[in-house]
C-alpha cells in the first residue's frame, strides 16, 4: 500500500494508542458526524478543544467510541518539535469559552502543531494573496476545485462536506455546476440577440 493510502487507514483507539507518539495530531472519525482531532502529549493522554473547553482526557475516552488515524500529513505546513507540540497543547488546559482562540478541535490541534496564526479566529487577512484550495473528486477522470480566503473557512467546508458524506456533496456540487452552466447558456443566447 501507498503512503497516502496508509494515512486513511482508521484503527480503533486501543490499536491508536500503540501508533502514537507526543506531538501527533489525532483525527477521530464516524459517518454522518463532524471528525474531533486532538493532540496526543504521551502517557496514554490527548489535548482536545471540546464543548468550549480544552481538556486532557486518555485517548480512549477522547475518542467516545469513534475510529482514529494520526493526521500529521494533512498540511503541509512544517511541524513545531513534538516538545513544542505538547507544550502549545498542556499550556491551553481549562482554557474555556471566551478565552478560547479557535472555533474546532481541528483548528485548536493543528494550531498547536504548527503554531500558525491562520488557524486561530481573525487570525488572518489574505486580501490579495493566493487562495486556500479544496479538492474535490467527483469521479476518475473530474474535479473540481473550491477557493477560499481563509484557512478556516475550508476547514468548515471540508467539516460540512464530511458529515454530508461523499453522494450528497457531489450531487450538491453538480446542481450547482448544472445551474452555472445553464446560466453562462442564458448568457450567450442574449448577447446573440443585440
């Protein structure tokens, strides 16, 4: 198996906990359900954004039941020390509600990874920069490609589309595709007739 492939595999937490080590960014997934990320600091132990509140809880209890991957290459961003990982991690511990500087678990873990402004709220401006980019494959041979000016707000997307699950974003994008397309038609009939 490829490495990417590799990166998809799901393992139960029990099986997680042996693949771990301190600094990892920990994705817990479930159809039909927004992914919890985390950040495994050793000792059996994560750090995770919760119900507005970042709490240390074993991985098992963290996970609630669900599946896990390490998602350390989902960005390509390069990673702090693991050192500095746990630290950012353990240094965010009770911080709740309006202390807090992240809106989701996926936004808190990858912060504390890469110690990015961009993952944190307002954390970043791109008025004329290139845009963040969402893949999307919509069979073998199509794609297609959304843009946006922050971090988070393709992280909420890819959120969205995740719990939406594959068949309902495709058929939502090609409905939306089939409208454009219909409209650009519209488009060309008029400027024929002038």
């Amino acid at each position: 198996p490829d490495a990417a492939a590799a990166d998809l595999s799901t393992y139960s937490a029990e099986h997680l906990l042996s693949r771990c080590q301190p600094g990892d960014l920990v994705e817990f997934v479930c159809p039909a359900q927004y992914p919890h990320w985390a950040v495994y600091v050793g000792d059996f132990q994560v750090v995770h954004l919760q119900r507005l509140e970042v709490l240390s809880s074993f991985l098992t209890d963290a996970s609630q039941g669900r599946r896990g991957r390490i998602a350390n290459a989902l960005y390509r961003y390069p990673a702090l020390s693991p050192a500095a990982v746990v630290r950012n991690a353990l240094e965010q511990v009770g911080c709740k509600e309006r202390e807090l500087s992240w809106r989701n678990s996926e936004c808190f873990a990858a912060w504390c990874r890469y110690g990015r402004r961009e993952f944190k709220i307002g954390g970043e401006l791109r008025i004329g920069k290139q845009p963040y980019r969402l893949h999307l494959r919509l069979g073998q041979r199509r794609a297609h490609t959304l843009e946006f000016q922050s971090l988070e707000d393709l992280i909420m997307e890819k959120r969205r589309n995740d719990q939406l699950g594959r068949a309902a974003v495709l058929q939502e994008l090609a409905a939306h595709l089939q409208a454009d397309e219909e409209d650009g038609e519209e488009e060309a009939v008029e400027g024929g007739k002038q």
